[in-house]
C-alpha cells in the first residue's frame, strides 16, 4: 500500500465518522397532541388543570358520565371518590345497609371485608390520583416554570391562589386517606413520576405535613366565604384543619382540641349561617344555602357522573317511593338506613325533630332482618334533585344537587365537643351554637338542651341525627371508641341481625391487596 | 435536517474524490472482466472468488468481475463458489487491453450456494453463520398472489403465513413465534433496502405489502436468528423479510404474463335451513311464530358470488456490460367471494444500475409506484348472513328501507344484502417507494467499498364510507345518513451510508468482512379526516357533502425519528472457521427521554465441519455446517409519543362548577417517561448439511427466545404515577422452537428427462408467558380476545406458565357420548353454570374461578412441502402445508348455537350445532367451542408447459389454489386469524386460474 492509499483510506474513514454523529437526536415532540411540552402556553390551561383537581372528587374521568378514565381495573361509576367514601364511611355503622350483592358490597354493612375488596382500591386509587394531580399541578407551576413560560403577573397572581387550592386538595385527601388506611405512603411534588415505589409513612408524619401544608397555604387562600362557588377558601382549609385536630388523638395519639378550636374560629366567625331549611341544604338548588362552607357542585347537563350525587339520589330510592318525587327517572333501590340510628331521634319518624320526617317509611319496615331486601330499614332519600320551590333539576338522570362536604352545623357541633374534650372555648357559646342547630331541626325552642345536657354522649347522637348519610359517622364513632368493640352494636355489627363485638383492627381499612402487590416497601395494617 | 444534508455533501465529496484517483493508477498490464452465472439456471452468480495468481476479486451482484494490473501473457483463471464445482479458463491478456472470459459454473449442493443478502450487504451461502433462508422466484408459490407474503407461505421452517382470504386483506407473518403482546409481531419488512414503517399507525393500507407487484420480486430473505437481524437492532425482534426486487441480468427482452381466475367459496357456516328453523321456531320460540315469514332465503348465497381475477404483467429489461434496466407495469384486478370487497393494482417499477470507471461506481435507482382500489364488505355483512332468520325475504316493496326486509328491532341484525347494496366502504391508496444508491469500489485497496443509500417512501390514501340515511341500522341510531373521509399521508424518508472491506490475510489464513455504517430515518404521517352526519339528502353517496346536522373534522399529526450506527465483522478462518459479530445502535423518538438508545450486540460462530479430515473420513463427501449464534434484538412497533403524558380535554358533560361557569378540565394521562423497545435475546444452534454430493441438503435449528420488557398496562404503586395503572416496561415471555429443512434432488433428469426437486419443512414452537408483573408473583391474568356474544365477553387470557392468548374456559361435563350435557343435574331447578361446568377449584360454587385455560391458537407444528417436477417442456408444481395443534374458537357456534337467539327479539338463525348441543342459553366460555384445527391443505397446483414459437418463448399454465384442505375444524377455515377466534371470518375460497408468458 502507498500513501495515497493510506489518505484515501483515511478520508473514507473520517467521511464515516462525520456522518455517523452527524445527526443524532432522537426527540421527536408531539405536534398534535397536547402534552406537557405545549400545554401551558395556553394561560387558560392553569385554570383547567385545577378544575380537574376538584373534578376528580366529582367525576370518574374526561368524559361524562364515564368515559376516559381517570383510574383503570374497576367501574367508572362504581369508583367515584365520593361514592366511595360516603360507602366507608356509612355503611359499616349504624346509619346505613345497602341490599345489592356487588362483589365486595356486603362485606362492608358488616365490617368483615379483606384486603381484596374491589372498592378499597377503588378509593385508595382515587385518593392517590387526587395526590398525583396535585402534585403534578405543582410541578407545572414553580416559579422556575412559570419563568421560562414568561407568564403575565396577573396570572402569576391567580396561580398563586391555585397553587394553594391545589395543596387544600391533596391535604383533603391525605386525611381522607390516613383517616381509612393508616400509614399510607406521602407522596409530594419532589417525588418524580415513574420513580420506585415510595416508602410508606406513618400517620403521625402525613397529619403533621397536612397541618403544616394548611397553615402554610391559608394565607394566600380567599377568606371565608369569598371565594368562588365549588372552590376552596379559608373556611374550607380550616374547616380540614379543625376537622384534623378533633381526630388528632386517633391519628397521633395525642389531643390537639385547644387547636380545634382555633382552627374553627374564622369559619365560626365568617359570613356563613345556619340555612333556614334544613331540607334545603340537599336540594337542587342548594348552591344558594349560606351554611354550606365547601361543597362538591353536580350539574345534571355539564358536571355529569354515575357515583356522587347521581348515586346518592337515586340508590335510596325503591320500594313504595316514587322516583319524579325526587326528581329523578328512576330509582337503584340500594342503601336504607338501620334500626339504631331511627331511635336517636326523639319520637322517632315523624316525631317533633323535623330532621326525622325526611325518612320514608311507607311500605319499609323498621328492622332490617335481610339485608337485599330493599324494604327491610327505613329509606333515607335525603338528598333529591329538586329544588326547594318543587321544580325538578335540570336532568332527570344527572342531578344538579351539590354535595355538602362542610357545612356550618357541623363547625357548631365540633365546637361543642371540642369544648366538652376540655379544648378551652366557652361552654355557654357551645350550648349557644347546639341550640342553634336544634332549634332549627324542631321549628322552635322546644327541642333545646340545658347546660346538664350538653354532653359528649348528647354531642355524638346529635351529630347523627344532624349529620346522618354526610360521611362523617365513621370517623366519628372512632373518636369516641364506638366503631369496632362491644360498647355499641348495631344491626349487622359483626355480621349477625342483633349486633356483635368486631375487632378494634378494623378501626382501619385494610391496604389494598393490589397496592400490596405493586409497593414492596408498604406494611399491611394489623391484623388483615 | 441541516446536519444531514452536510453530512450528505461532505460523503458525496468523498465519492467524487475516490472515484477520481484511480485513472492515475494504471500500469503496464491488463485487465480481465467477465461474468459468472449458474450453470443450471443461467443466472447470475455474485460472490464468486475469482482469482489469478495472487489477485482475487468477487463478482459483483450480476456475476460480474473485474480483475485490473494483470500482466500480459496467458494465465489460468479460476471461478470458485461453495455448492458448485470450481471451474478454471485460459485467457490471453494484452497490456492495455481488457480480456473477457465467462464462467458457467455447475451446481453442487442447493442450499448451500449461491449468495443471500443480508442487512446492509451480502454475504455467500457458505460463510452465513445465522439463520438465514432465501426464497428465490422459481421457489414462489403459484395462482394468483395479491401480496409478497403469500409467496413465501409454507416456504420457510419457522415462518406461518396467515392471511384472510380476503383480496387485499390485512396478511399476518409470524417468524418463530410472536414476541409481543401489546405491540405488533409483525417482521420487518426491507424492500430494496428500504425499511418499510410497522406500528406506530403508519403502515397504510389494509397490508403493508398490497403497493408491490409479486411478479417484480426476485427473492425474498427471511433472517430469522438474531446474529441475523441483530443488525437491524430495534426493529429485529419479529424477524426481518427482505425483499429484492428483479433487475435485469441479459439483453433486451420483453416478457408479458397474463392470467385469470376464477374464486368460489369452499365452506360456509353450518346454520340451519328455513326448514330446520321454522321447526326450531315451533318447538323452542312457539310465541314467535307471528314473527316467522314464509321465505325461504339463503342470506350467505345471497351476499356470496363467483369471484373473477385478471392480471398482466409487462416487463421491459436489458443489460449491457455497464448498464442494466427493468421496467414494468403491472394491472391485477380481483374481486372477492363476498359481494363488495374487491381489490384492483395498477402498479410500475424501474430498476435503472449503471456502472462508472471499470465498474468501481456502480448507480442504481429504484423506483417504485402503485395505486391500489379498495371495496370493502360493510363490517356487518357476513354476521348478518349468517344470522338472518332463513324464512324472511331480501325484498320488501313496503319497506321504507330503501325496499330492503328489516326488523323493526334495535337489536336484531340488520339485512346484509340490504347494506351491500347500500352502504359504500372504499379506498384509494397511492404510495410509491423509491431509492437511489450509489457504491463505489475503491481502486486503491481491492475490497474496500463504500455506499450511499437515500429512500423514500410515500402513500397518501382516502378511505370513504357512505351510509343512507334509510339504512335501517342509521334510522335505528337515529343519525340520519352518514359520510365519512379520511385522507391519510405518510412520508418517510431514509438515508443510509455503509462501508465494507473484505480482504484475506494470508498469513493467518484468514478473510475479513467488515461493515460499518449509519442511517437515519423519518417519518411524518397526517391524518385529517371529517364525519357528516344527519345529512339533508342521500343523492350524493360518498362523493359530496350535502347540508348535514353535525359535521366534524379531526387532524392528527405523527412524526417519528430512528437514528442508527451500526458495524458488523465478518471473520473466516482456515476456510472452517467463521464468526460474525455485529453491533447496532438505534436512537428512537419512541422511546423515553432517558432511554433513547438502546444498543442491540450479537455473535455467531460456525464450524465446517466437513472440511475437518476426521468428517471427511466419518461422512465422505457430505457438507456440514455447525452454526452457533446470540443476539439481542428489539421491538419499538408501539405507539408513537408513549413516553409523553398528554392532556386528555374533558366533554361538555364532564365540566367543573367554579363560581357561575363551568370550566372545561384538562388531565395529565399516565405514561412511563422511562417507555423503551422489547427486547428479545436469542439463542440458535443450527446445522446445515448437504449429502450425497449436495442431491439432499437442508438445516435443523434449535432455538430459543427469551423477550424482557413486554410492554404491559400494570397498577403502578400509588403516587408513582398519574393513574393507578400505566402502560409500562414490565412483562417477560419466551419462545423455544425447532426448525428442520429439507431439499433434494430426487429425480436429476436421468429417466428420460424427468426431473423432481422436493422440499420439506417443519417447524416447533412452544410458546410461554413467563410473568406480567414481577409484584405480583404470578398470580395475575388479563382476558382478552373478544367475541360477538353478550356485552365486554373475552374468550382467552394472558397468564403466565401459558402460552399468550391460550382458550380460558369452563370445562363443560361431557356424556357418554362426548356431547356436552345439558340438564339440571343438581336438581335444583334451573339449568345453569353449577349443572354444566366442572367445579375445578373445588369450593362450593362454579363461578368465574373455575375458568382454565386450554389450549391455544398457535400451532406446535407447522409443515410444508413443496414438488417441483419437470418433464420435457412440462412442469408440475404443488405446495402443501399442515398446521398441528392448534385450536379454534367457533364464535359462530357459541354466539348462534342455542334457542336464546330465537327468543330475544326478532327470531335470529341457529348455529347447527344447537341441535346438538339443545342448548337453550348461550354458554359461550363453554370448552367445546374451542376445538382442535389441525389442518392439511394443498395449497397451489400448477401445471405448466413451455414451447417456442416463432422462436419466442412461451409458457402457459394452469393453477389452483386450495385445492383440498382436510381438517376436523367444523367452521368456515380452520386457520381463523392469528388469535384463533371464528367469527364470521371471510371465507376460504379455491381459486382456478390460467394464463400465458411470452418473452420477446
């Protein structure tokens, strides 16, 4: 070989070699999709992500009723966040049974579920969905992003608010979650996507970052009562804090009640006041009650979905009821309400508590001796798609009731008990604020309580009788140490009509099996 | 793009460069030229060593060769090639001067000689060391070929072949068993080096290959080991078909082929007559005898016709000793069996090669062009047919459904002839393919090459459908007459650049093939489409849009990009000892940001055994070859834009109150930023042997294939995703398999002149889940394969231990008889699950746990022969193939056998099977519905006889396709599909067809 060669074969090489690095970027951006890299140079699409923040307590996924989902391996309708917690949080005590036989349904009138339940990953997956959205939306929205993305001050300035609504909403559903499963994994916004399973975290270490994250936010949140209708404000943020505090000693061990108490104060002292209708509070048109301090808005034509309100207006109804009355096409004939419950109103259905007239009673008997039988137990159709003035909503399938998540008769009862658990406050405000509430359920003073009365017993009947089918009864029964255990039994307690002792381990859903499976690093709660 | 044209300039340069510099390099001495062919078939041979004394060259693709600086004088020139006999000639060379001298070498062994193309080059027969099978023109199968697949079926061990049956029907390849479960199995498939695009929605068309006319193909090769396809990194995981087209090899000829055919169906669904049903009527639905009709119509005769196929090919071709052309047209025609589908090509390619400087630079150019026609049998048609209660008329004079008989029942079937009639599905494509390609043999250092590949590939498309608005199913929807368009385009555009050198390094005795190179692929496609709906008149069908309630339109845009680097040694020692090692590195858009390279290695060793004295001595006169390979292959024929979490936009329905609006919501879906290939690691031990001086040779293989991140949608450990189930890396199966071959020359000719070549090939492949989600030990199963019959119904599961879509079915009692029972035999009244199914998991009831899976689609065994015989101007032709061991759902059996389907709504007919079953409920999980659809079919028979007149050669001859097929499956094909689920699949037809071919 000569040197020509040699230079020839040199060039060919160096040729090869250029062409080789020559072009090498793989990335190829989506151009007509929208995705991550081109969504937010819309400014409307901050506004819409955290509209699907509240979205995901309401509806199943993008499409309404179902369609789209936001979580996959069970029915859409089925799965919705609320549905499912109103069924943890009702259906194993005293105020309700539902009759069908769904895999998984029975179990929970009687407290004997397994880990395998289909619901509890149901709602396990929508409380981590909520988690996952918010902390995405956070992601989305640094001060870092929203630099590069060159955003206007003004929108920086509603981002700001949005940025607190959207931690309002992941604390929500970390009570939510440490409330029914214990020590849960604490995901946030410095945990990449796609990243390894997280460790499981303890409640202790999830109630303290939630009451940290509150206090944080409240300052950039609207005051009580000014912010926008479906939307979360100081009320709604202390509200969930009072609400942590009360169930400080369950969840940590420690009672934090004197703290309730001042977490209730801006609410207590905010523009809401008790509705002069009870009844009005569950009807179609009860976005115009003044008592309502966070609420979850349906709309038969826009907001749309087969669990929420939609399940809890028509899955009352059977039997002798008739479905128009209620402003529906049809009822489900499902959840009635037991034995126990009726009695703690005074005089019973019918009696001088107004509160006890919404119970339906034609055609039901008062025990409930089979469970599927959808007329053994009175039926509660509290909640109804119909306005206080008798006009039906605006669809017949899809009502235009909103959910009362927190209302102002609940912050008068916290108060209350708070004051009783030995929180400070004043014990004449406390028996001022269950007057008020009594006073409005008998149409005058006669149902009032004396200073005697006014006891932690009195306080746990009363927020039945207040608050019955509102998802708060578990949790409530547990703060008093009445949930699992032989102290008080109720219908179907344990698994038999007469009630029997269940065992304390059962305070706490089990995690799901599922989730077991799918994070090694997670301890299944004692005793499943 | 920038960068590439650079790149581009700078290696055209170069070109120039090299090409420039050998002029000056010319001595005193001369030159030989030539050209090798086969002996036998004329053709011509590439890969041949040529030598001189010490000076050695390869004959190029043509046969040519060139050897330059030869001395003047007479010298000895010999032409060596494995599987033929060496041959020498004497050539006189003058300085300054070119001499010629031509070799016809004989054949000695068929499978092994010759050359074979492999990615990127090519390599002789004799030094592949994977699994590598050629299926030359004269191996193809016969009658009439719509699409390149079908010539190759029951060709190649390890390769199944399922096509539908239908003209232009989508055709599934399977090269040694899928390794996929979510993305496409499919090979991929190089026509002329041009990577045609899978998966990703951009494969246009109902099957990929419909553009290419089969009679301008010369070979197809299906790499099947991954020491073979390993070259082609992320795409290799399925096997890769690749696919020469002819060029010309000799001086000016015209040849023309025309043929036509004839198609009938061979079997039909069994449902009862209108007599048998108008008893079942009586006996089991006595209330719907008011419902009854007193037609007798044959709804399947009704939709099902005599189908006629045309086809002419017109090729123009010649050769000099520096420029080759081809230039052809091609026009099929072919209606299907079922009323409605139909396919028609129009189709032409040029293959233009021209050869510079001695030869050194040799261009050729590939150009490619078709338009292929489309009618399509409305979705509906053939379930109707079958359904359609017997005794109800075609015609309605009173019917407002354009006078079509239909039941005024949202859930009955609607009529089919009434839709065939009135619906129009049709589609128009365009695609062309095309590549210019220059390589260029350097002059200064024998054996260095260098080449330059640039390729597109482009099909636009429409597809149109047209529904009346008195179409009974648009009256039941209440839409009020539809028209949909869509208008697809595909670009994608191809540049490769590669460099080989092959040398022997005498003292080592050793040979050298190394490859290097790089290319860069992109793909665009854009999908505009509309939808009329409502619309004010009918008079316009597909080809207006008159005043309509709602009109959408929807635009969709894909890109894609692969970027590869890729290098491959080829190492010979002591002529018995061979490896080869390649590497490939492929960048693509599909996968996650932090995985987007992906590096696919693979080495293979072979040992000629027969060149070893011992063997010699042990097995005189036999050649084997011992071949070892391991390769890491990939599969990215997903979805494009996998890793990117897009923004799904809620309906009007699913808004969210804030304050007195609503607010349209916008949701981050789930995705694996992490999201890469599958990727499948093969091992094959392989020999190839030919006996008898090379009269019987062939191959056995056994491999095994293991593929790691199956692509699965798993539940993710909560908080780790934006759902609680995203689509992932995660999954595992394997494929293990055996693969004989054999080919023999059983008649050579010497009984008076007959001739036979036989061969046989038979394949084993076992098939196995291994695991979905490493959490969860095992326990897991997805259902999947549906099925008409209920709502959401599945008839097979993904489970690990079985093979991907195995039967999950009851097993259903059976009698003494073998019939399944159908009785209360718990007493309690009521006929159902707990009577019926066995209770296999023991607990107190027969429910969804006692489901099992059985069986699946897949064959173990797959057999195929082909006979070629010749006897003066006469041949004879046939090619069988037998599938053993796989099964078939009946889905028409299970969702029409039973007298539920009289009863619901209007009366539907009745799968035969009810009478004897008596099932009067469906039982569609029942096992025996699965049955076994072991078949042997001949699949083509042609008789040819070849003459000349007025000094033209000519040959006519007559073909037929499906001649017989005997099986024990009792409906309509036992090759249902790739998922083995029957319902109401196009029908198998026997094709007759007949032509001529001249060449002038």
């Amino acid at each position: 070989m000569n040197g020509t060669m040699h230079r020839a074969l040199a060039a060919a090489a160096a040729a090869l070699l250029l062409a080789l690095p020559g072009c090498t970027e793989t990335l190829v951006e989506p151009k007509s999709t929208v995705t991550g890299a081109n969504v937010f140079r819309d400014p409307g699409s901050y506004r819409a992500f955290l509209a699907k923040l509240y979205a995901g307590l309401v509806l199943t996924g993008q499409q309404g009723p179902a369609g789209r989902p936001d979580i996959q391996g069970i029915d859409e309708g089925f799965s919705q966040y609320l549905r499912q917690y109103w069924q943890m949080q009702e259906l194993p005590t005293d105020e309700a049974v539902i009759g069908w036989g769904d895999a998984g349904l029975p179990e929970l009138n009687t407290q004997l579920w397994s880990s395998l339940n289909q619901f509890f990953a149901a709602m396990y997956g929508r409380i981590f969905f909520q988690v996952a959205m918010a902390n995405e939306f956070l992601r989305e929205t640094t001060d870092q992003k929203l630099d590069e993305r060159r955003v206007s001050d003004a929108l920086r300035q509603q981002i700001r608010q949005y940025r607190a609504e959207a931690r309002f909403l992941r604390a929500l559903s970390y009570w939510h979650g440490i409330d029914l499963f214990g020590n849960i994994p604490l995901v946030t916004e410095d945990f990449p996507i796609g990243a390894t399973p997280p460790p499981q975290s303890t409640r202790e270490e999830i109630f303290a970052f939630v009451v940290a994250e509150l206090n944080e936010i409240m300052g950039e949140l609207p005051p009580p009562g000014a912010g926008e209708y479906g939307r979360a404000d100081q009320g709604a943020a202390s509200m969930l804090l009072a609400k942590l505090y009360m169930n400080a000693g369950v969840y940590t061990g420690q009672e934090r009640y004197a703290e309730a108490l001042a977490a209730l104060e801006p609410v207590l002292n905010g523009p809401y006041r008790l509705d002069d209708d009870y009844r009005h509070l569950f009807l179609a048109d009860n976005h115009t009650s003044p008592e309502i301090i966070f609420t979850l808005p349906q709309d038969g034509l826009r907001t749309q979905t087969w669990g929420g309100m939609t399940f809890l207006i028509h899955a009352p109804v059977g039997g002798a009821m008739s479905a128009a009355d209620y402003g529906i096409d049809f009822g489900w004939g499902g959840p009635r309400v037991k034995p126990e419950v009726v009695a703690l109103y005074e005089g019973g259905p019918g009696g001088p508590d107004q509160r006890s007239h919404l119970f339906f009673t034609e055609g039901q008997s008062l025990e409930v001796a089979s469970i599927p039988s959808f007329t053994d137990g009175l039926a509660l159709p509290k909640y109804r798609n119909v306005t206080s003035a008798g006009t039906p909503g605006s669809h017949p399938t899809f009502p235009d009731t909103d959910f009362p998540m927190f209302r102002l008769a609940d912050a008068y009862l916290m108060y209350a008990e708070a004051v009783l658990r030995g929180g400070g406050g004043s014990r004449a405000q406390a028996l001022d604020y269950v007057n008020q509430v009594r006073e409005r359920a008998y149409g005058d003073t006669s149902g009032n309580i004396t200073d005697a009365e006014l006891t932690l017993d009195f306080i746990l009947d009363e927020r039945a009788r207040e608050l019955i089918w509102e998802a708060h009864r578990r949790t409530d029964l547990i703060r008093y140490g009445r949930f699992t255990g032989g102290d008080y039994l109720w219908s179907w307690k344990g698994g038999v009509q007469a009630g029997q002792a269940t065992d304390a381990f059962r305070d706490l859903y089990p995690i799901p099996a599922s989730e077991m499976l799918a994070n090694p690093n997670l301890r299944q709660n004692p005793g499943y | 793009m920038g960068r590439i044209r650079r790149s581009l300039g700078v290696t055209l340069a170069l070109l120039l460069l090299l090409a420039a510099s050998p002029l000056a390099a010319q001595g005193p001495a001369g030159t030989i030229r030539g050209r090798v062919v086969d002996g036998s078939t004329q053709q011509p041979l590439p890969g041949v060593i040529v030598s001189v004394g010490e000076r050695t060259t390869l004959t190029d693709t043509e046969g040519r060769y060139l050897i330059v600086g030869v001395p003047a004088g007479t010298h000895t020139v010999r032409a060596a090639s494995l599987g033929y006999a060496t041959a020498s000639g004497e050539v006189a060379v003058v300085a300054g001067q070119s001499a010629a001298l031509d070799f016809s070498l004989v054949p000695e062994a068929l499978a092994l000689r010759g050359i074979v193309v492999v990615g990127y080059g090519q390599q002789r027969a004799r030094d592949v060391t994977g699994s590598v099978e050629l299926v030359s023109v004269e191996e193809f199968n016969t009658g009439r070929v719509i699409s390149a697949e079908q010539l190759i079926a029951a060709k190649v061990a390890g390769v199944n072949v399922i096509d539908t049956g239908e003209p232009g029907g989508g055709i599934s390849l399977r090269v040694r068993g899928g390794t996929s479960v979510t993305s496409s199995n499919e090979p991929l498939i190089v026509v002329d080096g041009i990577p045609l695009a899978i998966g990703g929605g951009l494969s246009m068309g109902r099957n990929a290959l419909n553009f290419l006319d089969p009679n301008d193909i010369a070979s197809v090769t299906l790499l099947k080991d991954a020491s073979a396809t390993a070259i082609y990194g992320s795409r290799g995981a399925n096997g890769v078909l690749l696919i020469q087209t002819k060029s010309a090899a000799r001086g000016p000829e015209i040849t023309y082929t025309s043929s036509f055919s004839i198609s009938t169906v061979t079997r039909q669904p069994d449902v009862l007559s209108a007599e048998q049903f108008r008893r079942a009527v009586q006996e089991h639905a006595p209330e719907k005898l008011s419902m009854l009709g007193n037609a007798n119509t044959d709804w399947r005769d009704a939709v099902q016709r005599r189908g006629q196929g045309q086809e002419h090919h017109l090729a123009f071709s010649g050769a000099t000793d520096d420029l080759d052309y081809r230039f052809s047209l091609g026009y099929l025609e072919q209606n299907g069996v079922i009323e409605g589908s139909a396919t028609e090509r129009l189709s032409a390619s040029l293959n233009y090669g021209q050869r510079f400087f001695d030869g050194r630079l040799s261009v050729r150019a590939n150009v490619k062009g078709s338009r292929t026609k489309d009618a399509l049998t409305p979705g509906g048609v053939l379930g109707a047919a079958t359904t359609f209660a017997p005794t109800q008329p075609i015609r309605d004079e009173n019917s407002p459904y354009g006078g079509f008989f239909e039941w005024e029942d949202a859930l009955a079937p609607n009529n089919p002839v009434a839709e065939l009639r009135l619906s129009t599905e049709e589609a128009t494509i365009y695609r062309s393919i095309g590549s210019l390609e220059g390589e260029y043999r350097a002059p200064f250092l024998e054996g260095l090459s260098a080449t330059l590949r640039l390729g597109y590939d482009v099909a636009k498309g429409e597809r149109l459908r047209f529904y009346p608005s008195f179409l009974r199913w648009q009256v039941e929807q209440g839409i009020g007459g539809q028209v949909n368009r869509e208008n697809p385009t595909q670009v994608s555009t191809l540049l490769e650049a590669f460099a080989n050198y092959t040398t022997r390094l005498e003292r080592y005795g050793a040979e050298v093939d190394l490859t290097a190179g790089y290319t860069y692929e992109e793909s665009r496609g854009d999908y505009p489409s509309f939808l009329a709906q409502g619309l004010s008149f009918d008079l316009l069908g597909p080809n207006g849009v008159p005043a309509a309630a709602i009109e959408r339109t929807f635009l969709t845009v894909e890109e894609s990009r692969l970027i590869s680097g890729f290098g491959r040694v080829n190492l010979t020692l002591a002529d018995r000892y061979l490896m080869t090692l390649s590497l490939r590195r492929d960048g693509s858009s599909r996968f996650g940001p932090s995985r987007q390279w992906g590096t696919f290695p693979a080495a293979s060793f072979a040992w000629w055994l027969s060149q070893e004295e011992f063997m010699q001595r042990l097995v005189p006169g036999a050649d084997l070859k011992l071949r070892l390979s391991w390769g890491v292959n990939g599969n990215q024929a997903f979805p494009n834009y996998r890793a990117f979490s897009d923004y799904v936009i809620s309906d009007p329905t699913a808004q969210v109150q804030f304050g007195d609006s609503f607010v349209t919501t916008i949701r981050p879906s789930a995705a694996d930023p992490n999201i890469k290939w599958e990727e499948t690691t093969s091992y094959n031990i392989g020999l190839d042997y030919g006996l008898f001086g090379g009269r019987l040779s062939g191959a056995i293989d056994v491999y095994r294939k293991d593929t790691e991140d199956l692509i699965f949608t798993v539940p993710v450990a909560a908080g780790t995703n934006l759902s609680n189930f995203v689509t992932t890396n995660i999954g595992s199966m394997k494929n293990e398999g055996v693969e004989l071959s054999l080919s023999a020359r059983i008649l050579d000719g010497a009984l008076g002149g007959l001739s036979w070549i036989g061969e046989f090939n038979a394949a084993y492949n076992r098939n196995e889940l291994v695991r979905i989600n490493p959490f969860a030990g095992g326990g897991e199963q997805i259902l999947t394969g549906g099925i008409a019959g209920g709502v959401g119904n599945n008839i097979q599961v993904l489970k690990p231990g079985y093979p991907i879509n195995s039967f999950f079915v009851f097993r259903h009692k059976r009698d003494a008889q073998g019939r399944p029972i159908y009785e209360d035999t718990n007493g309690d009244g009521t006929i159902n699950e707990q009577d019926l199914y066995e209770n296999v998991n023991g607990d107190a009831l027969v429910n969804q746990d006692d489901r099992v899976p059985f069986e699946s689609p897949a064959p173990d065994w797959i057999l195929g022969h082909t006979s070629r015989l010749a006897y003066g101007g006469f041949d004879l032709s046939f090619t069988l193939r037998a599938h053993l061991g796989n099964y078939v759902y009946n889905n028409v059996a299970s969702n029409q056998g039973h007298y539920r389907a009289l009863r619901d709504g209007a009366p539907d007919n009745l799968h035969a099977s009810v009478l004897e079953t008596g099932f009067e409920e469906p039982q569609y999980f029942s096992d025996y519905y699965v049955e076994p659809a072991s078949f042997l079919r001949m699949e083509n028979l042609t008789l040819g006889y070849s003459f000349t007149r007025a000094g033209r050669p000519m040959r006519v001859f007559a073909t037929v396709q499906n001649v017989f097929t005997l099986t024990e499956y009792s409906g309509v094909d036992p090759m249902a599909g790739v998922n083995g689920i029957d319902n109401d699949i196009y029908p198998r037809s026997r094709t007759f067809s007949g032509g001529i071919s001249v060449r002038f």
